[in-house]
C-alpha cells in the first residue's frame, strides 16, 4: 500500500510498505483522511520529535475494513476517528482521572510514537481499539469528525481553566485551536471574549466564531484593551495562549487580571523569561493543557451533530498522499491559509 515515510528533518517520501491484517484484539482501518497537524509540520523542520522510518499521521478518519479475535468494540463498516491510544488504565495518570497525560500514551501513538505507523498511509492498524477509536456518529460528515483533534484540544483546555460563566477570556492565537478555544469559551458562559492575532484572516474568523473584539496584538491594542475593556475588573479572568511563542505568553501575563489564570495550549521549544518577583505578588496561576480525553471528544461529536459546535468555521483543503511533504512546505512558508490540510489517500 502507499504511505508517506519520514526520513528525517526536509525529508518525506511516498514509498509502498505491506498493508496491516488485523490480529486478535486489533483493528484494521481503511484511511479516508488524515489531517497534517502542527506536530507533523514541528517534525518536518525540527529535530528530536519523530524519529526516521515513522509513518506520520496522528489524526485521521476511515472506515472499519477488519476486526480480530475478541474486538467488541466496533464492526467492519463502521466510521472511526483514530486518535491517541492513552487510558493504558495501569499508570498513576490514568488511575487519577487523567488519561491525556498516561505515561504510555505518546510513546504509543500512531504517526507519533517511534517506528509506528500512522495514517499517512492507506490503512491503518488500531492496536488499542477500545481507547483509540472513536465512532463517529450518524449525521456527521467525515470532514467535520476529522478535525476532532484540532477542537479537541482547545474545548480540553477551556474545561481545564477555571473559567466562568461571566468571566471574561482572553485567547492569543486565532489559529485552529484558539478558534476552538473562542467557541468554547463562549458556551462555557464568557461574557466577553477578546482575541488577538497578527493576521487579519484570523481575525475575522475568530469574531464568526463568537469573539467579541479580535485585534492585532500591537502594544496600542493591549493598552486600550485594558483601559477600556479590562478596567474593572484590572484584567481578564483567563487568558489563553493558543499561538505557541513566548511573545503570547506575554500577552497573556499583561492582560490577566490579579489571581487570575493564564492558561498554556502552545507548543514552543523557545525558552521564556519569567521574573517571579513581578510575577508573585499577582498570584497568577500558570497552567498548562495538554490534548483531550476519550469522553471530551464523544461530547464534541455530541455538541457537533446538534449545531451547539460549529465546524464550519475551521477551513480545509484536501491534497493526496503524494503531495504531502509539498502542503507541509507550504504551510511553513505561508503558501496555505487553512485550518486543516487533509490528505486523501483514496483521492480528493
């Protein structure tokens, strides 16, 4: 079958490798789409992350095409997502209620995790059916379930924040993941929404998914929002950085408001400076998020099918397998202005 290897930093090749037969326990997969995450675009150009000969492809949807030996789960012909394994139901993680952090879960993901083989291919091969495969639910396009990893993360990072209804919210980053943390915060009861980012696309597609103001995150911007937006309260209740550098985290730590909470989604490998001495005496509370849980994306769905979650504000492309490692340079290079590019290995 085909499949798209990584090879190392600039280096991806279409190759044919033997197509996966399901064994006991395990799921055979037939891909449909498989979106390239920012982890994968990370990967492409930075070292350390995936190692040579992994197949990529960590977000996909397809059709159940073979079920093993002792597989309750799910039945051939039935609509998955594939998403992280994690809930290995033995670490200290997972018996606290916090499968998105089991300490098994990244080194076993498909497209991730070293030598496996993710879903930038034409099947893919479940081996924790019960954690991993996600149903996806009559009346939902396979378009919309394919972005369950890009919403995903930001409607875990709003349930995690200490967000209220009334509050107000900041969100740095108007990507993918900030528009899904706008929209959150807006059903989790935010009376205001304020969203910043550089680029004016983004911009407008925050304000259609519920921001109430969108700017760009010039320091005239910051200064009036805190004089006319922030005043009473002296800043916002949660600030959000969804952009991944530092120069948002320092947005979010000028906007938030004493005790307040500043919440970081973000990947960046840049290190930040902090001065605790300024810092402390505001009692911010730093937190991070990480991912999402097996039962946050069955809510998603939920949310999705009864119009309560748009998805029609997250833009998509499609491109085949071959084009890969081409729509991964030209989101590196600003080519691509899309939320998600989706590869098709059955074609577009």
């Amino acid at each position: 079958m085909k499949a798209v290897r990584y090879n190392g930093v600039q280096n991806m090749k279409l190759v044919e490798i033997d197509k996966p037969q399901a064994g006991p326990g395990e799921v055979l997969v037939r891909v449909i789409y498989c979106g390239i995450c920012g982890t994968d675009i990370h990967a492409y150009r930075s070292e350390g992350i995936l190692s040579p000969g992994t197949i990529p492809g960590h977000e996909s949807v397809g059709i159940v095409e073979e079920v093993g030996e002792g597989v309750t789960c799910v039945k051939a012909g039935d609509r998955v997502a594939v998403g992280p394994p994690g809930d290995c139901g033995h670490c200290y993680s997972c018996n606290t209620g916090h499968p998105n952090t089991c300490a098994h879960a990244f080194p076993n993901t498909l497209g991730i995790g070293p030598g496996t083989q993710g879903a930038y291919a034409e099947y893919i091969l479940s081996r924790f059916p019960q954690n991993e495969l996600f149903l996806i639910p009559e009346g939902m396009e396979l378009e919309q379930a394919v972005l369950f990893d890009l919403v995903g993360v930001g409607f875990h990072a709003v349930r995690r924040s200490q967000l209220r209804l009334g509050d107000i919210a900041v969100v740095f980053g108007c990507g993918s993941v900030g528009l899904s943390v706008v929209q959150s915060a807006k059903l989790a009861g935010a009376r205001q929404v304020i969203a910043f980012d550089m680029k004016p696309a983004c911009l407008e597609r925050a304000l259609t998914a519920g921001a109430d103001l969108a700017l760009e995150p010039t320091a005239e911007n910051l200064q009036m929002t805190k004089e006319k937006y922030l005043s009473h309260e002296g800043g916002a209740h949660v600030c959000f950085e969804a952009a991944g550098n530092v120069h948002a985290l320092y947005g979010c730590i000028d906007l938030c408001m004493p005790n307040g909470q500043i919440m970081s989604i973000g990947s960046d490998p840049n290190p930040a400076q902090i001065r605790t001495a300024a810092l402390g005496p505001m009692e911010y509370d730093l937190k991070f998020s990480f991912t999402y849980t097996k039962e946050e994306i069955h809510q998603l769905f939920e949310m999705i099918c009864s119009g309560k979650f748009r998805t029609d504000i997250f833009t998509i492309c499609k491109a085949p397998l071959e084009k890969a490692e081409q729509m991964i340079i030209d989101q590196i290079q600003g080519r691509l202005d899309v939320a998600r590019v989706l590869l098709a290995p059955e074609g577009c």
